[in-house]
C-alpha cells in the first residue's frame, strides 16, 4: 500500500487538476454562448441566400436548361474529388476531432474504390497532423483559421478549390466538418459543395419576399456571382459551426473530468483516511507491546 506522503501527494495533484478542468469548462461555457449566437445569424443568412439560388436556378430553367451551367453540371464519375474538412486547432474536447477524421477517412475509402483520385484540403492543427503522422499528402492545409474564423480567409481558401473545379483539375468538392446540434450534441456534416446537384432545386415557385425579376441576358452573370457568394459563405459557415460544436465538445470534456477528478479525490481520501488508522492501530499495537514487555 502507497505511504500516507503519497497519497496525500495524489489527492494535491487531482484537486489541481480538477481545477484546471473546472475553468476550462467555464470558459468554453462562455466561448460557446458567443459562438452559439454568431452560428444562428449565419446560419439564418446561409438560408436565405440559398432560398434566392433556388429562385434564380427556377426562373432561369424556365427558358434554359440549368445543369448547362458549370456550377449544376453533372459528373457521372468523378475522376478527382477535393475533400475540404475542418478540425479544431486544440485537444481537450473529447472525441470532436476523431469524429471528423473518421468521416474523411470513410469518405476517402468511398470514392478510392470508385476508381476516384482523393485530394484532401485540411483546415486545423488536429486533422493537419493526423494526416502527417500517417503520411497522408495534403493539397493545401491552413492552421488558426478554425479558432478564429474570418470570412475573407474562409473566401480564399475555398476560391482556390472552386478554381480547381472550374478549370477541370477536380470534378467535386466536399466540406466535411463536426456542427453544432445544442450544448451536447455535435453532429457530422457533409456538404457536396460543386457540383450542386439540380435535382435538389424546388420544381415550382416557392412563397418569395423578393420581387426578383431576371432578364434572359442577364440570369448566368447574377447566378454566378450569387453561387460565388454561397460558396464561400457555405466555407465561413462551416467554420462557425465547427467552432461552436468544438466549444460544446470542449465543456462537455472537461465536466466529465471534473466529475472524475471529484470521484478520484473521493477515492483517495477514504484510501488515505483507512492508511491513517492502519497506522494509528500499528503504533498503539507497538506501544501496549511494548508497556507489557516492562512488566
């Protein structure tokens, strides 16, 4: 049995720890609410701007075919597929990361067998050394994006993957990422980016605010700049959302090990306190030995 030093030595070091464990929950706790309020706004922005992609894609298959565009242009079989996916940049936040990159590596195994090339795109610490550690080649990686999301950065980095699929070097780009369902659910997403299948646009007029109205010569220009937009807006988002699963993920992670850290202390304690009266009862044992030996 450990000596009454040690385990007095123990129970110091698992109240430190279930210190650090208690403020790191606090502050992803606060992180989260933030993060929560930012996703919801862009959340309600990334909807409304696909609601007007519909509308556009609507009326302009009214007098063209759609899937004309290089946009909604269907691949029967993709030779090279991009693969976009976001990671945190910390650990700490129990199984958030592994999730992601479990998905990618299903995703890779998917199209592999379909005779696809895979190229991957790795936004985060965590996925970027995973794939370094396992000798993985990457396109292009990016760290400190997904800890602090910025649109112009999230516009960039998805431009130069939708160039790719314009000039013909991919034939489909995918955003995988962990999103934020509520404070203890996160969720896998994954978004098929481009090529956007037409058979996902609505077959008649929905209800619309907007008095959009489209001439013939004009409808490719504004879908292509809007698609653009959805593009990288669908990038940021991403980001966002990852971000405030990865906080949830986090605060979760770190009550568990508080709860643990308050369990073990429990623990200890008893450990120390049954150490204690073995060596109370040791030490009166010896002294009424010892008294009836003078006898």
């Amino acid at each position: 049995m450990a000596s009454l030093k040690d385990i007095k030595r123990k129970i110091k070091s698992v109240k430190g720890t279930q210190k650090t464990t208690h403020a790191m929950k606090l502050v992803s706790s606060a992180k989260l609410k933030r993060a929560e309020e930012l996703a919801k706004r862009s959340k309600t922005y990334a909807q409304k701007i696909t609601e007007m992609i519909d509308e556009i894609a609507l009326q302009i298959s009214k007098h063209n075919d759609v899937s004309d565009n290089i946009y909604f242009r269907k691949v029967e079989k993709p030779a090279t597929v991009d693969i976009v996916f976001v990671t945190a940049d910390k650990g700490l936040c129990g199984g958030f990361n592994s999730q992601t990159l479990k998905a990618v590596n299903q995703l890779m195994e998917e199209w592999s067998a379909k005779g696809a090339k895979v190229r991957l795109r790795a936004i985060g610490k965590k996925g970027i050394a995973y794939y370094r550690f396992n000798q993985q080649e990457m396109l292009d990686e990016i760290e400190g994006l997904s800890a602090s999301p910025s649109y112009e950065e999230a516009a960039k980095f998805i431009r130069s993957c939708v160039n790719d699929y314009i000039e013909g070097k991919t034939d489909k780009v995918i955003v995988v990422h962990n999103g934020y369902v509520n404070m203890i659910t996160q969720e896998i997403r994954i978004d098929h980016l481009v090529p956007v299948d037409p058979s996902t646009l609505p077959q008649e007029a929905q209800p619309s605010s907007s008095e959009l109205e489209l001439e013939p010569d004009d409808d490719d220009t504004l879908l292509e700049a809007l698609v653009h937009r959805y593009l990288e807006y669908v990038m940021y988002y991403a980001l966002i959302d990852s971000l405030a699963a990865e906080h949830g993920a986090r605060m979760q992670a770190m009550d568990a090990a508080t709860t643990n850290a308050k369990e073990m202390v429990k623990s200890l304690t008893v450990q120390y306190n049954k150490a204690r009266q073995e060596a109370i009862t040791t030490e009166l044992i010896e002294i009424i030995s010892g008294v009836e030996a003078l006898k």
